[in-house]
C-alpha cells in the first residue's frame, strides 16, 4: 500500500476513526524557528486532517476531537474516557481501525493504558510529534500519514496497542521517551521495534508474543476484559531511591491515604536502608509496594537486591516505573491486593 492509490475509491479504502487528545503534534509556535516556545493542544483535528492531503489516499478517516491537551496534564478521567471511546469504536463494524493523536510527554502511559484496557483485533495505533504543527520541518504530518498506513495494514491486525513515530513501530509496553528533543525521541530498549514503515510500506520483524507465553496472552485480554468495568482507581504515586534517601516522604503518603507506591530504586531495583525500612512499614499498613528501577534499561528481579518475600514487595520486571503505576492502579481497582496475586499480575501484564 503506499500513500496515495488513485485505483481506489473512497467506498473501497478502510475507515479509521482519529481520535484528537492534543499534544505538540497540535501545538502551535509563536517563531516557526524556535520549537521549544510552543503551546500544545491548540490546533484542531479538522486542521491537522486538512493539511496532510496524503492520508485521502491511505483510508477515509473520520476525526474526532476528545481533548485537546498537553500532555504533561493527562488525567485518569481523561484515560477512562478514552479507554470507553476507543472500545465503541473497535466494535463498530464499519471501523477498521483506530488512531490516536497524543503529547508525547505521557504517551507511554497511555498506550499501557488502553493495552491493558481494551481489546480487539482491530489495530489501536497512537502518533506524537516533537515538534509543533507550524515549525520548520514539522515531524506530525508524517508520523501521523505512518501511523494511519501501520493501522489499515493486514499485518496489523491483532497486535494489541502500538505507537508509530519516527518511521517505527512499538509495542505499548515496551516503548518509553529517551530524549527531551530528538524527532526519534522513542525506544523500545533491549526488545527492539516491532517494525517499521517507510514511504507506505509496513515492515513487522516481531509480534509481542515472542516474548510471550501464550498463557500470558489469555491472562492479559481476561484482564483487559475485567478492567473495562473500572470506574475510579485509587490513588499510587511514585517515588526513587538515591544516596541519602530516607522515609519521610513514604510517611506522609501513608497519612495522606495512598494505595500503593512505586519506588524507582537503584540497579536493580536495589533501595536505601532507610527508605526500605520505610516501604516495609507501609506495607504492613496496606499499602501496596512495586519495586522498579530507574535504570533506563533491564529487568527487576524478584528477591533481588531486597528481600521481597520477608517485606511484602513486588517486583516489576521490566516495567518502568510509570507503567508499573498504571498497572499498580488497575490492579488494587479490580480488588486484586494480596502480594502473591499481585506479582503475578507484573509477570503477565
């Protein structure tokens, strides 16, 4: 498929439902010449559509405008709402796929979000920009034509949520930010891209389940199925582990009626012995604990550099510390709270 098939009539492209929530990809600069004084959210979907002509050509899209935010400000309600949007619009026949525009700041919590929250065979595909509508050599309108031609693509289909940007395509779960300005501001790490697309030509060199079990899969879409049903999720903050770090900040959440903490610690997921202490008490409160690692790349065992089994933590494998959040929520929302189920649910999801 490339970007423009005259052979085709609209009646005979696919149709793809573009969900608006914002970000730089609809932001708008003062100086065409300096990106970074920018607003996000400020352009509409109607004229984001307007000026890319080359997505007529790859399916027949029907826009609408959810939010239109920075993404920096991305909210539970907000998540919730596009978790129920996005499941209306994979059910309806005459949709065949759904896109998603998105700031890039918090774009890799939201694509967790919606994998662990929706399900369909019909491809779930978000796009970003990192730079503003109007600038020099703006990276939207391209992203976006991708993300479009990745989602109509049969190869697609029954992939969970992925992220297209910068000519790769992601899983939800492994994607995260690693840079602050890069038009390739987007990893998936030690796992790699799942392809990549190119000029209207989409590439898939792996599915998510070859890292999967097929009993991790099953596990996974009953989850999704049942997190569907959520209508509020409890409140889980994070905090990190560095050299002198001591418990007053796990202290006061526990008065401020916390849920649960994720903790970013050292290697591997390794924490200060004051700050561990603290985490201990918490959990002997109720409180939830998910250790992560704020090492950009690697995996969290269990037992691990802290004694898991003896204090009541959970590992997060390789879930970064925001996505252990989103899933931390979800988790104690579905009344799943006791630590065996618990770690079970960071092995599978």
């Amino acid at each position: 498929m490339t970007f423009s098939d005259p052979a085709k009539t609209a009646a005979e492209l696919p149709r793809v439902a573009l969900l608006a929530t914002g970000g730089t990809i609809a932001g708008a600069a003062a100086d065409t010449m300096t990106s970074g004084t920018y607003r996000a959210g400020t352009v509409g979907i109607g004229e984001l559509v307007a000026a890319v002509p080359a997505l007529a050509g790859v399916a027949v899209v029907v826009p609408e405008q959810l939010a239109n935010i920075d993404s920096k400000d991305m909210t539970v309600a907000l998540w919730l709402d596009l978790t129920a949007r996005v499941n209306e619009l994979v059910a309806d026949p005459d949709i065949d796929a759904v896109v998603i525009t998105h700031g890039t700041d918090t774009l890799e919590e939201t694509a967790y979000w919606l994998q662990l929250t929706t399900h369909s065979e019909k491809p779930v595909v978000l796009t970003a920009a990192m730079r503003p509508a109007n600038a020099l050599s703006a990276d939207g309108p391209l992203n976006l034509v991708n993300a479009v031609t990745v989602a109509v693509h049969p190869s697609a289909q029954g992939r969970g949520v992925m992220v297209v940007f910068a000519n790769l395509i992601h899983a939800a779960r492994d994607i995260t930010k690693i840079s602050t300005y890069s038009v390739t501001a987007f990893s998936s790490g030690e796992f790699g891209a799942l392809g990549w697309v190119r000029d209207g030509r989409v590439i898939f060199a792996r599915r998510v389940s070859d890292a999967q079990s097929s009993s991790s899969q099953a596990y996974e879409r009953g989850f999704a199925r049942n997190a569907t049903l959520v209508e509020e999720l409890p409140r889980v903050e994070i905090i990190a582990s560095y050299a002198g770090a001591s418990g007053v900040l796990v202290e006061k959440l526990v008065e401020t009626g916390t849920k649960g903490i994720v903790v970013a610690g050292t290697g591997d997921g390794s924490l200060h012995a004051e700050l561990e202490h603290a985490l201990a008490t918490a959990v002997r409160s109720g409180i939830a604990v998910i250790r992560s690692t704020r090492v950009w790349g690697g995996y969290v065992s269990r037992n691990a550099g802290a004694r898991d089994d003896a204090l009541g933590f959970i590992a997060a494998g390789n879930l970064n510390p925001y996505k252990a959040r989103v899933l931390l929520m979800l988790g104690l929302a579905m009344n799943i709270t006791e630590t065996r189920q618990l770690q079970t649910l960071f092995e599978y999801c």
